[in-house]
C-alpha cells in the first residue's frame, strides 16, 4: 500500500494536480508507525516538495525544517540527506525572497543572479542545474572565472555546444563534470563488480527496460528546443550505463515514436540495440506512454557463465534490486541487500567524484570529455 500509494503522489505531482498529491501523501505520511525512520523523512520530504511547487512555501518550510532535523538525528550533520535537506530549505526561502532565512541554515550567501554566484571568490565548484539548451553560456563562464563545473545531464541538446563546453573546461584547466548518476546505482555498481571478477565470462546480451508516463519538466515542452525527447532526456542514462558497463560499442540501431495526444513534440518511446566487437548485444526499449502505474525500470544481463537481473528502483522510490544465478549453481538465486537508492544516493556519488578528481588532479570518469561518447551515441540513435 505505502509503494502504490508514494508512486500515486509521484504521478499525481508531475501532473500539477498538487491537492489530490498532497491528499496522497498526507496519508502517506499518516501511516508511519512512530519514531525516526528514513521511509518517513522521505515522505515528509516528497510532500514539502509537493505543498513548494504549489507555492504553499510556509507549508513547505516547515515540513522542510522537520525532515531536515530528522535527517541529522538518523544521519549526522555531514551525510548527501542533510545536503539535499538544506538545499530544500534554501530553495523555499529564496522563492519567499527571504535571503537571511536562507542563509540561517548553513548557506553562507544566497542570490538569484547567477553573475553574482560565479563572481564569488569563495565559490569553488558550481553545480549548474539548468533546462540542457541553457547549459552552455553558464558552464563556459563559471569555467573562465575559475571555478570547476559539474552540468546535468544531457550536458547540452547537440554536439556543437557540448564539445564548446568540454573545449572551455579543457583551456581554463578546471574539472568539468556530468551528472550521469545512472552509473552509482547499487545495482548497476554491483553488475559492474561482477564483470570485473569474471563472474558473468562471455557477455552475450543485456537490456534495459523502462515503463513510466514520463514526467517530463515544463521546458521539455518547447518544441522550437526540444524536438528530440526520451533519447535525450531519458535513454541517455542507460546508454551511458552501457558503456559503464561494457565500454563503447560498435554499432547502434534505433527508432523513435510518439503516442497520440502528448504534449510534447519529441519521441516518448525508443527501442535501440548496441552491437559490440565481441558479440555482445546490449538493447533498451524506454516507454513513457503507459497510462497503467505498473512503472519500472527492469535490468537484465546473460553471460557464459551467469545471469542477472533486477529493477532500479525508479520511479517507485524503492531501493534498487539485484539477483543472479551462476552456471554451476543454475537453480539458485543470490540476492544481496542493497541499502542505497538511484535517488538520492547516486547523486552523493558523482559530486563526490567531481571532489575526488579536484583533490587528486586525476580526471573525473564522468568528465565532459567521457560523456561526448555518450552524447554521440544519443546522436547516431538519432
């Protein structure tokens, strides 16, 4: 019940229908058994995000404050929780115009003007999380300034203005970053794990398999911009896990389709195959017209010498699942316990690799340089 009913909340939300949302979510919140617990702070959460795009900010502040402090009870003060907590809180006050509040909850200086973010002499890293499009003019001055960079994915909507980017990051020589944090699930961690300790032996295929009414953002309805839609905006992350998984392929195949009555102009539904040197077959079919709420991302990989396969956890807020079977033992199945999720945990995991590859000199693995090989996948599927 407490799945069907957070999954409820989700759709009803992306919908913009935010009382019946926080109808849901209330009793979401209702059925917690007492007492501290991540489940609850992440429902209270989702719904202070809920009562905020509503523009109940008082409401939203307050659940916000709540879950906040719950958070550094569970966690302590120095956990990705209590960073998004604060990042929430700072949100709200800033829509409310309120900058002292904001900066009461350990955020040193806030603005609405981006100008005033990059001329800071105290900021070092800048983490842009803007509409793809919009990407690029404020990457190339927050890395001229001086500042190293981590972008969302897509890190912009063609390759022209991507490579300009990675140029910019590479001339100024500060660390410029991609949010893909597809590759930090647990699941697709531990897949990765698996492969290197030669449990799977010769790969022979895998797949992706995606079932969502996408809940797009607002911009991705700009037609003149965003033409072009699941590929860019969803498929990317299991193209990217791809090749995190496997490496770069030989060959892609795609096509693309619609349903009748979206609201967007650009593809809701990719099917594509990922051919490799030695035989490997990776494919994904990505479906956002489901009006059912059977949502999931399924995951499957086959070798010689053993099969797995799981879900990711998404858009159901569950924790990502992993189960495999090996040759040998073709009748039993080992199911670890994941304690991390997709969202938020992932998200812990590419900043932290951006702060790794500043304290060390190194390059990121998601450097912008790497996702140019993601993002002309997403081109040739095109």
């Amino acid at each position: 019940v407490r799945r069907a009913l957070s999954a409820l909340g989700q759709v009803l939300q992306s919908r913009g229908e935010y009382v019946e949302a926080i109808a849901v979510q209330q009793e979401l919140v209702g059925m917690a058994s007492g007492g501290d617990s991540p489940e609850l702070a992440a429902d209270m959460s989702a719904l202070a995000s809920t009562h905020f795009y509503a523009g109940q900010y008082d409401t939203a502040d307050s659940l916000n404050t709540l879950v906040l402090a719950m958070n550094r009870r569970l966690h302590g003060t120095r956990h990705p929780m209590v960073a998004e907590d604060l990042i929430n809180l700072g949100a709200t006050q800033l829509e409310r115009g309120d900058y002292a509040a904001a900066e009461a909850f350990d955020t040193p200086a806030a603005s609405d003007a981006v100008g005033d973010v990059i001329a800071d002499d105290a900021v070092e890293v800048v983490d842009i999380s803007l509409p793809p499009h919009l990407q690029r003019a404020v990457a190339e001055a927050a890395l001229a300034a001086g500042k190293h960079v981590m972008v969302q994915k897509p890190m912009a909507t063609t390759l022209e203005d991507a490579r300009a980017i990675v140029e910019a990051a590479e001339q100024s020589g500060m660390k410029l970053a991609v949010n893909q944090n597809g590759r930090w699930d647990p699941a697709i961690r531990a897949c990765r794990t698996l492969i290197e300790r030669g449990v799977f032996g010769h790969l022979v295929s895998a797949s992706f398999e995606l079932r969502t009414r996408q809940p797009w953002q607002a911009f991705w309805e700009d037609a003149d911009q965003y033409p072009r839609l699941m590929m860019l905006g969803m498929s990317i992350h299991h193209l990217d896990q791809f090749r995190f998984l496997f490496g770069d392929p030989v060959e892609i195949t795609a096509v693309t389709s619609t349903y009748p009555g979206q609201p967007w102009a650009g593809d809701s539904i990719a099917l594509y195959a990922l051919r490799y040197d030695a035989g490997l077959l990776a494919v994904g079919f990505d479906d956002g017209f489901p009006w059912t709420r059977d949502w999931t991302v399924d995951y499957r990989i086959e070798g010689l010498g053993a099969i797995a396969r799981g879900d990711i956890g998404w858009p159901t807020g569950g924790f990502s699942t992993l189960e495999y079977t090996t040759s040998d033992r073709p009748d039993t199945w080992i199911r670890p316990a994941l304690s991390r999720k997709w969202f938020p945990d992932a998200f812990a995991g590419t900043m932290g690799e951006l702060f790794r590859s500043i304290e060390t000199g190194q390059e990121p693995s998601i450097s912008g340089r790497d996702n140019l090989h993601t993002l002309r996948l997403v081109e040739a599927a095109y």
